[in-house]
C-alpha cells in the first residue's frame, strides 16, 4: 500500500468513527406523557413538569424525550395510548391531572413506573396500596378535590346567599369523579337546604348545551366539578359565565385567571412541578414503589373583584378578607 492510499483509507475510518460511536450511544429514556387537555391550554404547566425534571438532572432533547399526548377531552383514546406506550416500552407515563388516564396505564402495565397527579384517594382507586409505601409501579401526587367540595358550596353560598338552585357540572366520561362530585355536593347542598340540577358534558358543545340548559332551568350558581378536560377549556367557561351573568366556583387558580369568579383549591403549577421530580428520581433509578404519595397541603381561595362586578355582586370587606389572593 502506498503512502497515499493508506492517508486515503485512515480518512475514510476517522470520517466513520464518529458514526460509529453515536451508533453506540444508548438511546434516550422515552417518557409517555398524558394529558386530558390541550398543548395550548395546558402547556404552561407542562412547562412546570419539566422544571421539576430539569431539578433532577433530565433536560427534554438532551437526556431525555418527552412524548406528548394531548387528548382534548377525549377519554375514549386512554386504554389505546396506554397500550402503545406499553408495546413501545417507554420509560415512565406521566399521568399529571387525571385518575383516568393514571387507571389507564395501571390497566396495561403492572412493571412500567407511573406518575400520577389524581385528587381521589390513590389508595381507594387501586394505584396504590398505602401513602407512604406504595408498592407496585405507580406513585405521584394526591392534590385533594373531592375533600375541598363542601368547602367550594360553603364559599359559592356565602357569596351568594340569594342562590337556591345550584347546577353542578359534571364530565360523564370520568365515572368516578362524577360520582363522588355527585355524592357530595349533594350532601353539602341538603345541609344548606339548596336544590341541585344535575348538567353533564363531555365536549366543546355538550359545554354550550350545558349553560343552555342553565339558563333554562334558572339555576341561580353553578359548580364546575374538577376535571381535566374542564380544566383545558377555562376560558370557554369564564365566556359562557360572563355572557349568561352566571356566579360559578371552580376547583383551580387558573380557572379565575381566565375570568371565572371564584376558587378553592391547591396549585395546580405545584403539582405538575412534583410529578416532574418524581418522574426524573424514578429516571434516576429509584422505584415508585419506595416514594411516598406526595399529598397537597396548601390550599388556596382566589376570587376575581372584576368577574365579581361584571355580574353585579356586592362583595362584603370581610368575604374579600378570606381571599388568598383578589384578582382585580
């Protein structure tokens, strides 16, 4: 071999080297991430999840992908995205605002980590089997809804002592918050003597029936029960409100910041933010079945001064003075 032939091959073998080692580089972890909202609704606090993964080390395209799935509403593509993250053998599914699509992915999988962020009791909805030792696959964040629904009617009441027909909203397809949400705003509203109208909806315009029937019905306030479809259409819902002058209690901040008029619960950029740590401890070789439930202990009432002067409520000085937090 001559003196340019051999320059000629030792170029062509440094040119392949790099290719070869990027071949040889492991691929990165896949997280499944599953969202009843929308990317345009609910991406601020994605945003939040991956602040809490970027604490542990994961940085989204550097160390780790992140597989959106938003499913607007639609709860009827749980069971089949599950399973194809199950089939493809991703690294964790991420379940940040919904016990539907958390069940969905304990269903298929009794190996792959889940992260969730449910406000039922994980316990009682077979995620796990205690707080503090879950023991199987799944662990997350217990965000309290159900256990804030008395105090939401109380604060609605209190506002609007007027009222004595209260419509509560439900979303059919998420079985059982709609039952317990049921269950317990009746039990509320029988121990104020308030009549509940029951309105169910599951899509954009099942959302527009439902302030249909309100009107309708002359419901004098209405109950949003915490949902994650709900959740991604506040806006649609802080409209709706405004145009028919309906007083309406919703179960998150973010509800208020798009117009709603009053809240009761815990933060909602919290809990994506501790599902984004739990996901990179678990990335990090920890097993969900060591990490305690993680359960929300601060709650907040936000209540917005404009929504509340647009529909012509007169605010007492000492309701305001309950307020965490007045949007004006």
């Amino acid at each position: 071999m001559n003196r340019r032939d051999f320059i000629t091959l030792l170029g062509r073998a440094a040119a392949a080297w790099p290719l070869a080692a990027h071949a040889q580089q492991p691929a990165m972890p896949v997280i499944g991430y599953v969202d009843l909202g929308s990317a345009t609704e609910n991406g601020y606090f994605a945003a939040a999840f991956r602040k809490g993964l970027n604490e542990t080390g994961y940085v989204e395209g550097k160390n780790v992908t992140i597989e959106y799935h938003w499913l607007e509403g639609q709860y009827d593509r749980l069971q089949g995205i599950a399973a194809d993250l199950v089939r493809r053998r991703v690294a964790v599914i991420v379940a940040p605002g919904s016990a539907p699509a958390a069940l969905a992915a304990k269903a298929v999988t009794p190996t792959i980590p889940i992260v969730f962020a449910v406000g039922e009791d994980p316990v009682k909805l077979g995620l796990v089997t205690s707080l503090a030792r879950p023991g199987g696959n799944a662990t997350g964040v217990n965000f309290f809804v159900q256990e804030l629904v008395a105090k939401r009617l109380e604060l609605l009441h209190e506002l609007i002592p007027r009222a004595a027909r209260v419509a509560v909203l439900v979303n059919p397809a998420a079985v059982t918050n709609t039952e317990t949400t049921l269950r317990d705003v009746g039990v509320a509203a029988r121990a104020k003597g308030l009549e509940v109208l029951t309105l169910k909806a599951g899509s954009n315009r099942e959302i527009d029936a439902a302030f249909a029937a309100l009107a309708r019905e002359r419901a004098d306030a209405l109950f949003v029960a915490p949902d994650g479809f709900f959740f991604s259409r506040r806006v649609q819902f802080a409209t709706l409100a405004a145009r028919d002058r309906i007083p309406a209690t919703y179960a998150s901040r973010p509800y208020v910041e798009a117009g709603g008029l009053m809240s009761y619960g815990t933060s909602v950029t919290d809990r994506y933010h501790q599902v984004g740590i739990y996901t990179g401890r678990i990335l990090r070789g920890e097993k969900p079945a060591d990490i305690p439930v993680a359960q929300s202990t601060k709650f907040e009432f936000i209540l917005n001064l404009q929504t509340a002067g647009a529909l012509g409520l007169d605010v007492p000085a000492h309701f305001m003075l309950r307020a965490d937090e007045l949007i004006e």
